[in-house]
C-alpha cells in the first residue's frame, strides 16, 4: 500500500483560486524532482448536484502525493525537503494568506469495474471523516465490509480509494491534521460525477450510512476538477 500525503488550502475569502501558468509548471517541476515519488494530483474546485448533501465551498486547492514508503514521505517533509517549496509565497503568489493543512495516511485501493489509466483531467468527490469514532476498528470493517462494496457499483466509477490514519514527521509550518478517515471517488467529468450521485446505487450508500457505528464529528464531500501532474525524472 502506498502512503498518500494531502496538503490543502483554504482561504475565506477567495474559495476559488487560479494558478498561474508557471506556478503549474513549478508544481510539475516541483514533483520531478522529489525523490520516491509515485504519482502527484491536484484538485480544485468543481461542481455537482448531489441530493443528500450540500457541505460548502471546497478547499481552494488539495494536493496529494504518493510515496511507496514513510521514508520517502519524510524525506520530502524534513528541513530541506522538496514539499517545503510550496509554502513559500515567493514560488507560489497565488497561495498568499491561506491557511495550509497535512495529513498523511496510509491508502487503500479497492477494484472496480469501469478502471482506467487516469487522464490528465478528471472529476473526483473527496469525502473526508475529519472527528473520531466510537471504536475506530469497528468503524474502519464496517466501511470495508459494507460501504465499500457499494461504493464500486457507482455508475461511470473509474477509481476508488480510502485513506486511513497513520503517524509521521514533518517540519511543514501547515497545521496537522487527524482526520479519521477519508475516500475518494473518480470519475470522467463532472456530468459523470452527477450521474453517480443521483443513482439508486447512491441511495443505497445513504441508508448505509446511518448504519454505520457511532461517529462524532464533521463529514465533507468536496467536487473537485482533478489534474495529474505529469513529471519525468531527471536521467541518472
């Protein structure tokens, strides 16, 4: 299982954000160069009808970072690391005055029916658990046993992953974050994502959830335009 790592930002007063041209290509530079690296997406806001929930503007931006192993996340998070470039305001104007959050968690794939390689552009509904259950392990088998496999009859699903809770170091000045869970679903654009949301398969996941074992705490569902940022590792 790889090891993902969200740094997110959000700023009340501009929920939307619009990088420059070459703050895009310092991002795919950025991720060139981070040793380890197995794959770098960014999301930023979209927009959907979903019947059951409307939770607010999303995040002006989310980045996620995967690595094969907790040594090579941390390399990038240390004094020195490759991730501390995009905390600075010099290399990155357009993300002046928001507030930065991380967290690392240890990500799950699951199957599914309608999979692709990922395109340069896609739709995603981020979901995150950001309080505490009553019995964390109890929580995590009944969203694997139940929810899951109810989550991958989605219709026009193209990818599905969930996000648990693990410790790690980091000298980022973002604020850390424990959220107890978080899963996304990916689909092709953002009429897809609609679809999905408005079909009987999601109804279904709804009643689940008021099935599932005590929780406390908020629950977001985010649309987000995701972007895959290609890079190439330098030759040896």
């Amino acid at each position: 299982m790889d090891i993902s790592f969200f740094l997110s930002f959000e700023h009340p007063g501009r929920p939307n954000i619009v990088l420059s041209e070459a703050e895009w290509s310092r991002l795919h530079a950025l991720a060139s160069a981070l040793p380890g690296l197995a794959k770098a997406l960014a999301f930023t806001p979209a927009a959907t009808d979903d019947p059951h929930l409307d939770d607010g503007p999303p995040p002006m931006l989310t980045l996620q970072f995967y690595f094969p192993d907790i040594a090579a996340l941390e390399a990038a998070l240390v004094d020195g690391g490759g991730l501390h470039e995009i905390l600075s305001a010099n290399a990155f104007p357009s993300l002046a005055g928001a507030e930065a959050t991380q967290q690392a968690m240890l990500a799950r794939t699951f199957p599914v029916a309608d999979a692709q390689t990922p395109i340069s552009r896609c739709c995603t509904y981020l979901v995150s658990y950001e309080g505490e259950a009553e019995d964390a392990p109890a929580w995590l088998g009944h969203y694997i046993a139940n929810h899951t496999p109810l989550m991958v009859r989605l219709p026009g699903l193209r990818e599905l992953e969930l996000y648990t809770r693990l410790d790690w170091c980091s000298t980022l000045s973002a604020r850390r974050v424990a959220h107890l869970q978080r899963n996304k679903v990916v689909f092709d654009d953002e009429a897809a994502l609609r679809a999905a949301l408005n079909s009987p398969v999601r109804h279904e996941m709804r009643a689940d959830f008021h099935r599932f074992p005590p929780y406390a705490g908020p629950v977001t569902h985010y649309p987000m335009t995701t972007r895959v940022l290609d890079f190439q590792r330098p030759p040896r």
